[in-house]
C-alpha cells in the first residue's frame, strides 16, 4: 500500500500528468457527440500531454481555488463531525497536511487518487473510503438534506459520484460515504448529510474503458507534438535522457 506523502509538493508531483478521480467527469460524457469525448475532455488530456511534457516547478492553480481553500479548512471539523454522527472510530482521515496517492493499478502509470477517508483492514487493504464535501455557498448543503440515495448524487453531483466511485475502483472498496458539511447550520443533526454508495459497476466498467482511450489519446498529442512515437511514461523518460 501505498505510504502517505508528507510534502505536500510530492504530492502534487505524483499527480503531475496523470488522470485522476477529482477531474475524470470530464472523461465520462460525451452528451450524445459522436466524438468519444467533449471538448472539455479533449482539453482536459491536452492539459494532462502538456503536464508529461514538463518539469513541474510550482504547485498547480486549483480551479476555482477560493472554494477549494474553504473546502480543506472545514475538512477536519466535518470529518470529526461524521465520525461523532456514525460512532466509525476505525477511519483514517487523508486531510490537507497528509494526502495519499494512489495508483489505479491496471492504468498505474497514468491514473489514479487520493481518497479524503479510508478504513484500512487488519490485512492492510482498504474496505472502505468516504468523500467530503463542504461547500461555501450554504444553499448547496441545504439543497443536498433532500436528497436520499446515490442517485441523487449522480443525477445533482455528477462529478462527485464519478470521484467516488472511481475511488472505489482504486482502492476496491464496495461500499463508501458521501458528506456534505456546513458547521453554521443553526441544527447540529443537519450539520453533516451522509449518503451511502455501492459501487456501481456498469458505471465503474465505463469509466475504466474511457480512461484507457483517454491515456491513448495523452500519448497521441504528445507524439504529434514532439514529433516522435511515445506509447508510456517509459519512452517519454527514456527521450528526456537524450
């Protein structure tokens, strides 16, 4: 399994380049095109051909990045929240200062995540991981107190259910927690909504098949690009050497 990184550069560094669970909604739908991605997910493996082309020398801009930043400030007050509301004492939080990568392994050179929760079993694999969410406009965590099942989360977050359940293929965890947290609601019990997932296979084989045309995409750019034949992260250190 793989080691938590205590730099948080490393951290960034072990994603440079690669696909992962935050941003692989852009990968998902094509909204009936022909074409087997958007432009936003064309975009998004010119972005990821460019990265392996690149020496990372600065952490990169997140998007959106005032809402990222009050996310991770209220990650550990909701995390505390959901653990005192389930009596889950087993977890492990994965919080700002301690974030662990993970490879997907059949795509490990290309794709992978990094997981807010996990429970690591006595046999030190992982049965089980959680996302958290804490949105600053406080309207979105009141609309999500209606919602009920996973579908909801698919159908109003599709970019969440996608994280997840791609977290899921990682790690293969079968069951996992969706939170959504505002500490300034007035009502405690409705600080913390909790909505449990199951993996969703036909959804998880989906995304598995896209991620490989994807990673065949990064590889074709960068060809045309640098005019030379790279098929893998191999080659591509391989023509840095000359």
């Amino acid at each position: 399994m793989n080691k938590p990184f205590t730099d948080i550069d490393n951290w960034h560094e072990a994603r440079w380049g690669n696909f992962t669970c935050s941003l692989n909604d852009k990968l998902v739908d094509n909204n009936g095109a022909k074409a087997p991605f958007t432009p936003g997910g064309y975009s998004y493996i010119k972005q990821k051909a460019v990265e392996c082309c690149i020496r990372m020398e600065e952490r990169p801009e997140m998007e959106e990045f005032k809402n990222f930043l009050w996310g991770k400030v209220y990650e550990l007050p909701a995390f505390e929240a959901y653990v005192q509301a389930t009596n889950n004492k087993s977890l492990t939080y994965l919080g700002t200062h301690t974030p662990l990568y993970l490879d997907y392994e059949p795509l490990k050179d290309d794709s992978g995540g990094s997981p807010d929760v996990i429970n690591i079993t006595p046999s030190f694999t992982v049965d089980f991981v959680a996302e958290i969410k804490c949105p600053k406009n406080p309207a979105i965590h009141f609309e999500r107190l209606k919602w009920t099942n996973q579908w909801d989360i698919k159908e109003n977050l599709r970019e969440t259910y996608t994280q997840i359940q791609n977290l899921m293929m990682i790690t293969g965890a079968k069951d996992a927690d969706f939170i959504s947290y505002d500490g300034r609601m007035l009502s405690k019990r409705h600080q913390v909504k909790i909505i449990s997932v199951k993996a969703d296979k036909k959804f998880q084989d989906n995304l598995h098949y896209r991620l490989i045309s994807a990673i065949e995409h990064k590889y074709k750019v960068i060809s045309q690009y640098l005019e030379v034949d790279v098929k893998n992260k191999q080659q591509l250190k391989q023509l840095a050497l000359r």
